[in-house]
C-alpha cells in the first residue's frame, strides 16, 4: 500500500478487502498478511462486495468498470458500466447459482442488475426512485 491510498474497505468473517486509490484490491487476512493483490481498475476503486459464501469479491471503479473475482481460483469476471460505478451488491448465493448476478448503480442514479447465465449476459434496468444518486446497494 506504499504510494497509495485506501478508498474502500469490505470486511467479512474471514478476511478483509480494500481498495485503492490507484484500482488495486488487496485481499488481507485479520493478521494483517495479504492473502492476494488484484489490479483489475485504472481508476478509483469505489466499493467492494464479498458474496455470502466468502468466495466471491467484486470491484467497482471510477473507471466504468465492475470485476467479480473468484478468491479461490483465477476466473474474473468484467463488466464494463458505460458510466463510473458507485453502489453494487453482489448476490450473496453468487457461488452457488448458476446464474451469476449483481447488482450496480452509477453516479447519475440508475441501478442496474447485471445477470450470467448460460444463455449469456443481460443488464435490466431496474425502476427508479427519486432520481437521485445512489450511494449504497445491499442484497
């Protein structure tokens, strides 16, 4: 974390994650050990989201773009959100269904759902309420 400053902070039973400044997501144990770094954003890393089983962390940046990584193995998953991300939620049965979901909302307020299936990717739109920004998103 030399030369950089932290932007975002999740925490779950196990671990904890935080983002940068810089779009680098250390993955720490309660010791302090990184247990992985993960460079997936060029811009400001805006909110962190682990699933329920704690095998799922996503990312979102400034940048546009969204990321979920598997803790355990190297598969990412990227999206890429036409407009900087600010609130996401990842689904919290994201390791178990084989529909992959998460849930994200950018800076002008729209939130969107973000579904994987076998059949592919669709976004949904999903309805607006006051037209404001969204600052946080929950499950």
């Amino acid at each position: 974390l030399q030369n950089d400053r932290v932007s975002c902070l999740c925490l779950s039973d196990k671990i904890l994650a935080l983002g940068t400044e810089k779009g680098r997501v250390h993955v720490l144990d309660y010791s302090g050990n990184e247990v992985r770094r993960m460079e997936f954003h060029r811009g400001r890393v805006t909110e962190l989201a682990f699933d329920g089983a704690e095998e799922h962390l996503a990312s979102a940046s400034d940048d546009t773009t969204l990321a979920i990584a598997s803790l355990y193995t190297d598969t990412v998953v990227r999206h890429e959100c036409k407009r900087p991300v600010k609130a996401l939620a990842l689904d919290p049965r994201y390791a178990a269904r084989k529909s992959k979901e998460v849930v994200w909302a950018g800076a002008s307020g729209a939130l969107q759902l973000s579904s994987q299936g076998w059949l592919g990717r669709s976004e949904t739109p999903l309805p607006e309420g006051s037209g404001g920004a969204v600052q946080v998103a929950r499950w």
